[in-house]
C-alpha cells in the first residue's frame, strides 16, 4: 500500500452517532403526511440509498406527494433536531490531528447537503475539512463509486493514496470500486463484510499515516 495522502470521511455511523436521529426524522416526517411507521423497527433502513426507502415507502405515502417535499421534511426535522446528535468516540480529535499532520481530509455522505452541512458543524471540524460531498453533489449515491471517484478528483492524488473511512458495506463498496484504500470502521471489532484495513478506534488512523 502505497502511504495515504488524503482521508475521505463518511459521516453517519462513522464520524457521529446519528443513524438514530435519521430513522426519527423519516418516522415523524411520514407521520405528518398522514402514514405511520412505527410499526418498522428501529434504523429499518440503514445503509439504504434515500431514493430506495421513498420507492419502498411510496406506496403507503399520499399519491401526490413529491419526492422533493417528502425528502425536505426529513430534512428539516434533522437538521431542527441535531444538538441530538453525538460524535464517535475520538471523531474530532483524531480529525485534528490528523490536520495538524497536514493530511488532506474531506467527507463523503449519502446525505443531503442541508444535513452534511449541519452534521459537519455539529462535530466542530469544519476548519479541518477541505470539502464535502453530498447527495446533491452527484447524480449516483454509494455504493456507485461516483461519490469517492469525485472526491478524488478533488483531492487531485491518485485514489490509492486516500483512505476510505466507512462503516457500512454500502459505503466500503463505493470506496472500493473508486480505487481508494477502504477503511472498515467497526467499534465492536466485528468484521463484517470486506475492508482493505480494519480498526476499532478512529485514532487508529494517526498510526496509519504515520508522522509528517
């Protein structure tokens, strides 16, 4: 492997806590809309594309009801409710030093750029962040590889110099057929899936990299 140049983080379950407070937002945004979806169990959608859950769902919604509008609830009832959210252990230290070490960092979200934006500052890292990619910012979520391809792009060094930190099969799979080195994420050191290198603690990054 050749060293690591750049870190591309995901976000939910990665970096913060928040895959409860995304299953929240989709259960009280239906529920305004009239459906009730307390009958799913809790995080029934994890690591499911958002355009995937509305094709699910779309069949109990309201038939005039707009993508758009339905996603822009979820949204705001997110973004209203984020002082909620909590970080991963050692997400913002390990982001720091990271920085201080002068690694490029970005981060790469299936989310939208309303809820990136508001999970980035809820972390506090916004001065160690060169850029962000959210949903918006593509025309195919994870886990094509457009979203890490474009974060490539960006960081201009080639993608076997960046490491993908990911908890989710569906974001290592986007990391994956990107080029980039996939980090699998997995505090409770169960390994799940595939991964190029696995860690239990974020701050395992720093040994990684190494000094600069």
């Amino acid at each position: 492997m050749r060293p690591l140049r750049a870190i591309a983080w995901d976000l939910d379950g990665t970096l913060l806590d928040s895959e409860g407070l995304h299953h929240r937002a989709l259960v009280m945004a239906c529920q305004a809309y009239g459906v009730d979806l307390f009958d799913l169990p809790d995080q029934a959608f994890l690591g499911i594309h958002v355009f995937d859950v509305w094709n699910i769902l779309r069949p109990r919604l309201p038939q005039r009801l707009e993508r758009r509008e339905w996603l822009a609830a979820i949204d705001g009832f997110y973004i209203k409710n984020n002082g909620e959210l909590a970080p991963m252990p050692q997400a913002a230290e390990t982001i720091s030093a990271l920085s201080a070490r002068g690694i490029a960092q970005a981060c790469v979200s299936n989310s939208s750029r309303a809820v990136v934006d508001a999970n980035i500052a809820a972390l506090g890292i916004r001065d160690h962040i060169a850029f962000s990619i959210s949903l918006d910012d593509v025309s195919m979520g994870k886990p094509d590889p457009e979203p890490y391809g474009l974060a490539a792009r960006r960081f201009a060094v080639p993608a076997a110099a960046i490491a993908a930190v990911e908890d989710s099969a569906v974001g290592a799979a986007s990391a994956r057929a990107a080029g980039l080195v996939v980090v699998r994420y997995a505090p409770d050191g169960e390994h799940v899936g595939s991964g190029d290198i696995w860690i239990a603690r974020l701050s395992q990054l720093l040994e990684l990299v190494g000094e600069r």
